[in-house]
C-alpha cells in the first residue's frame, strides 16, 4: 500500500484532488469492519467529507459552466458534459449544474455548505427552490428554509416547502392574493371534482390550516405502508386511505354494484354500477368484499336474487366487541388502528361460506382486506384463546403457493360465546 503525504497549506488544489482520489480508491477497495456499531460511525464521517467534496465539485462546475469550455471539446452544454464524461443520470446532473449556477445568490447557504455545517441534500434543496425567484425573494427565501433546517425539519420536507416557496413567502409577509380562479376565498377551504370518461372522477382542492389538520390526522395512520409487500405509493395509499374513511368501514351505503351470479363465482361477465358504468368482473369480486358496498347479485334473465345478504354486514354490537378484541388490524404487524378497520369474514364471505357470527369475523384495514381475497395462499391465519385471530402473511417463495388461507387453533383455543347484544 502506497503512502500519502500532503502538506494541505502548501499543496495545490490539483495534488488535493489527486490526493483525495487516491484515499478514495483505497477505501473502495477495503472491506467494511465487522461491527455495524462501527460502521454507522464511519458512514456518518464518510457522509459528511462527501459533502465537502460536492462543495467543492459544485465550485469546480460553476468555472467549467461559466467559461463554456465544454463547447470546445465537443459538448453541446454542460450538462451534456456531465453525463456523457462523469456518466452522470440526468437527475444527477441537473442538480449540480443548478448547484454550480445557484451557490453565489445563496451565500449563507454556500458558507455553511463549505464549512461542512450543512448537506448537500439540502444545499441542492434550497438551490432548487430560489432557481425562478428575484434576488430580493431569493434572500427571503434563504432565509426561510435555512430556519427550517434549523428546526429539524427533513430534506423531504423542506424541498415540499421549496416548491411552493412564493406562497411560503407572500403567507409570512401578509401578501398572499387568492388564486385569480378561486371564487370563494383563499381562507376558505374548497374541493372541485369532475368525473372521467371511464367512470373515475378527476380531484383538486385546496384546505386551510384547520382542516388539513384534520386531513393529515384522520389519513395519516392509514397511508402508512401495510407492510414489505405494500409498494404502493404515498399517492395510492392515501386514495385507498381516503376510501376506507369515505365509506365508513364497516357501514352500509347507497353505492350498488349490480353483477351476475356468474360473476361473482368466478366469470368474466362485467359487473356495472347503476349508473351503467361498467365494472371489470375481477373488480367487482374485490368491491364485494368491500364493507359499505352492496352487491346486488342477478339470476337468469336478469332476475335480482339479493341485494348484499342480510346478514352480510356485521352489526354495531358485533363491531364494538370485535373493536375491544382488535386494537389494530389483524394483520401482524399492521398499526391501522381498529377503530378505522374493516370487518373481515374470516372464511370468506362470497355465497354464504361465512356467517356474519362474531367468531366468525376479524377486523381488517382495507388494503389488507381486499390482499386476503386476491393473496389467499399468503395468509395463514391463526386463532388466540381469546378469539382473537391473527394473520400472518408468508413471505415470497415460502410456504403455500395455491390454495385458501392456512389456519390453526392455538392448543387452548375455544370459540368466544356469541354475545346477545350481537
């Protein structure tokens, strides 16, 4: 292993970068020590000398940008350079040209940046935010989201902020303008909704402090991921979120599927609501299962057998003991709080398999409500001498692979009492 020896006051910056490239391909090239305890430490100062580098890679772009010598060699424009020299993503590239271009309007951001007091993440978060404003917002600006660095907040949550940082900006000088289209006023909450062509509806609004107080309370726990085997997006699930909470869970409501009895066995015949809007047969069967929705089942000739089942869902006394067995979903591990659950058939309700019995019925979130009906074979359901049951899901590549859910009674295990307030 070669030495290095580098007087930093005397050295040049290019026997500094030489150096530095030097240190590099040896820690490259090194195998991690055993202990994570260590490695966490080594990770953290690692991190950090990083940034200090992007400092002054970004100081290094910002001469090559403005002396367009890229041009020379053959490159259309810096970032181009970027990704076709250093094989940059494009991403990449864009935010360290925007770094290059930005860090002299940010002064104290660039001083702490340097001084190692500060991340790359969010030095590149704050260039980004003041990219389109005029200096005397750009100083405003600054000044705004190094402060809420300072309080803790997340690069996440400040780059939320820095998208909207003019509004950021008019709110706490007292210059906000309502939106020239809204109508109603900025202080007043509003939602527009317009339905798609396909049956879906098109949603936008805005929420004043107190209610997205309470869109952030009431959704929050429920767009939390299900699991490991969730990978919806935030988007996705705080649609699913917003569902549940819209449908009431457990509660009947005037929304009617009207499907075959083909259908929901099993065929391809669509289903459709009343409205005539067309339902895939595979969705209906999911919408079934749905707490709130009623499926109104046909015969031949179009003949309605049944809407939902009279006892398809359970009743409020049912509910409130299944609320003090169930804290959270049934699904280990799932933190959905009970209370905004759904009630789960526990052998499947389609065609009467499954009375609405209290030992019969299990409190599910939503999303793990309708996972337990297309994933049967990744469930194994287990029983407590409680009558609680708890579902565990099988990893992928472990046990079954076809089949309805496994389950088992623990060895003390009885059926609860049915209670006759139920």
């Amino acid at each position: 292993m070669s030495s290095i020896a580098v007087d930093l006051d005397a050295a040049s910056t290019m026997e500094l970068v030489n150096a530095a490239s030097a240190i590099a391909a040896e820690l490259a090239s090194r195998a991690a020590p055993e202990s994570a305890v260590a490695c966490m430490e080594l990770t953290e100062t690692l991190a950090t000398a990083g940034d200090l580098q992007e400092a002054a890679l970004s100081e290094l772009i910002g001469v090559v940008d403005r002396s367009r010598e890229v041009q020379r060699w053959g490159y259309p424009s810096t970032r181009s350079w970027l990704r076709s020299r250093l094989g940059m993503r494009e991403s990449r590239a864009k935010e360290r040209l925007t770094l290059a271009r930005q860090r002299h309007r940010v002064p104290e951001m660039t001083e702490r940046w340097t001084a190692g007091d500060l991340s790359a993440g969010y030095a590149a978060t704050i260039a980004d935010a003041i990219t389109r404003l005029d200096d005397d917002d750009c100083g405003k600006a600054e000044n705004i989201l190094l402060g809420m660095v300072d309080q803790g907040f997340s690069a996440g949550k400040v780059a939320s902020f820095g998208k909207r940082i003019r509004d950021v900006i008019a709110e706490r000088d007292g210059t906000e303008q309502a939106p020239e289209d809204v109508a109603r006023g900025y202080e007043q909450s509003w939602i527009d909704s317009t339905r798609s062509l396909d049956g879906g509806r098109y949603i936008k609004g805005w929420l004043n402090a107190e209610d997205a107080a309470i869109w952030d309370g009431t959704l929050a726990p429920l767009a939390k991921p299900a699991g490991t085997d969730d990978h919806r997006d935030l988007s996705e699930r705080t649609a699913a979120a917003l569902t549940t909470v819209l449908s009431g869970g457990h509660k009947a409501t005037k929304v009617t599927v009207i499907c075959d009895l083909d259908t929901l066995t099993g065929g391809t015949t669509p289903a459709r609501l009343t409205d005539g809007t067309p339902i895939p047969a595979a969705q209906a069967r999911r919408i079934a299962l749905s707490a709130g929705v009623s499926p109104l089942l046909l015969g031949g000739g179009n003949t309605p057998l049944y809407l939902g089942h009279r006892v398809r869902f359970a009743t409020a006394p049912q509910r409130q003991v299944l609320e003090t067995l169930y804290s959270t979903c049934a699904v280990q591990d799932c933190e959905v709080p009970g209370t905004l659950c759904e009630v789960d058939h526990v052998h499947g309700w389609a065609l009467g398999r499954s009375p609405t019995d209290i030992d019969q019925l299990a409190l599910t979130c939503g999303w793990h409500n309708r996972y337990k009906h297309t994933n049967p074979h990744r469930i194994h359901i287990t029983k407590n001498p409680d009558g609680r049951y708890t579902y565990r899901l099988h990893p992928p590549g472990t046990g079954q692979t076809t089949g309805p859910p496994t389950w088992s009674l623990t060895p003390a295990s009885r059926p609860p009492p049915t209670s006759q307030a139920a």
